[in-house]
C-alpha cells in the first residue's frame, strides 16, 4: 500500500510540473483594437498590461459611427498546451458609451464578458488577439442584451 502511495504520489508531483503555467510571453502591448459584429464598427488605440503569469487588464478608447466607447477589462490567462506563444483567457469589464446623434449628446454604460485567445509572435514582438464580447446594455429607461460583438486587436508588444 506504501508503494502504491508513493507511485501515486511521483504521477502527481510529475503532472503537477510538467503543467505549471509559464510566464507570459510578454508584459506590456500598446495596438489597435476593433469592436465590431452588430451595430457599429469601432476602432480605437488599445493598451494591455500583465500583472503577473495570469491577470492582466486591458484599456480601449474606441471610435466609430458618432461613438466613443471606452473600455476597461480584466482577464485571466492560461496556456494553450502544445501551442507555444497561444493562451486563452476570460474576464469583462465596463464600458462607458459616448454618442451623439442629431444634435442630440448622451452617455450609457455597459457590461463586457469576454472570451478570447491571444497570441504572441515567437522573435517577433506582435501579439494578435480575438475575443467574443457579448454585451450587456445599462441604461435608466432602457437595458439591452447584445450577443453578436467580437473583438481583434493587433498589438506591439514589449
């Protein structure tokens, strides 16, 4: 039984390290984000910071069609096993929506889950990244539900 213990144990410690995560591939990446699926297409500057092997937060200031939507996220990242520089993640954050319409100026704001893959470019310091972003819409009179939005990003990473 003793031995038996001790095997279990040598197969546990053996898959434990051979699926630790590994740092991320790279810290910081400043790009061009795009929101787009239905309703407006939005294209803006788009920055990404990891705080460590596995969170992240992601900032976007996004235009398009009379609005500007800025975007905060937080994402959780994990290796893609047997795929060198791919990682998923998943997170959300808020967004705050500025648009102007016929004269007519008003603010909403928004919720973002998000689900993603992101990669990084071996030697190469582009990272690329594609995220499906339902969106949930808050408002005072009216709240929606948008599940057709996705995200790309292209970024310089360093």
């Amino acid at each position: 039984m003793k031995k038996l213990f001790t095997i279990l144990g040598c197969i546990g410690l053996f898959t434990l390290t051979s699926t630790q995560v590994k740092a991320q591939n790279y810290k910081t990446a400043l790009g061009l984000g795009l929101d787009f699926g239905d309703g407006a297409t939005l294209v803006g500057p788009s920055v990404k910071h990891f705080f460590n092997a596995h969170d992240a937060g992601q900032a976007e200031v996004l235009f398009g069609s009379n609005l500007t939507t800025i975007n905060l996220f937080y994402q959780y990242h994990g290796n893609v096993k047997g795929a060198s520089g791919l990682k998923w993640y998943a997170g959300g954050g808020p967004a705050v929506n500025f648009f102007s319409f016929n004269g007519f100026n008003d603010t909403s704001f928004a919720l973002k889950p998000m689900v993603g893959l992101d990669y990084k470019i071996s030697g190469a310091p582009l990272a690329f990244a594609f995220d499906w972003r339902p969106t949930i819409y808050l408002g005072d009179n009216d709240s929606d539900f948008g599940a057709g939005r996705f995200g790309f990003g292209f970024k310089y990473a360093f």
